[in-house]
C-alpha cells in the first residue's frame, strides 16, 4: 500500500482560507531534528523547532525547551 500524500503548504480549506501547516520538532538543534525541521521549512511548514539550545535555522524559529527543571 502506497502512502497518501497529505496537502501541500499552500492548500485551502473548504472556505477558502489558507490551511496552516505548523509543525513542533523536538531536539532540532542538531542531528535528526535539525534535517527534519530544515527540511519541513524547506517545504513551506511553519516550523517551531525545540530544544535545550533554543537554536533556529533558515526559515524557522528556535524554541528553549529545558526539562530538566
């Protein structure tokens, strides 16, 4: 069975507005979480990309997320 694609970023809803396509990627200062949230922002996402650093990346915005406290 082949996986459906979803929308794409620019997809409206049945009213017509836009549909938002925001997304949270944990650990995305580095490693999986950073090609993850680089590659959704790449793809128009909304990205908000957590972790412990806070760090962003091109064209998302960085989230301090610290569970240690």
């Amino acid at each position: 069975m082949t996986p459906t694609p979803g929308p794409t970023p620019d997809a409206q809803k049945n009213d017509g507005t836009a549909a938002a396509r925001v997304v949270l990627v944990t650990g995305a200062s580095a490693g999986l979480g950073r090609a993850t949230a680089d590659l959704l922002a790449s793809q128009g996402w909304t990205v908000i990309g957590g972790s412990r650093r806070g760090t962003g990346g091109p064209g998302w915005e960085g989230l301090v997320i610290d569970v240690d406290n």
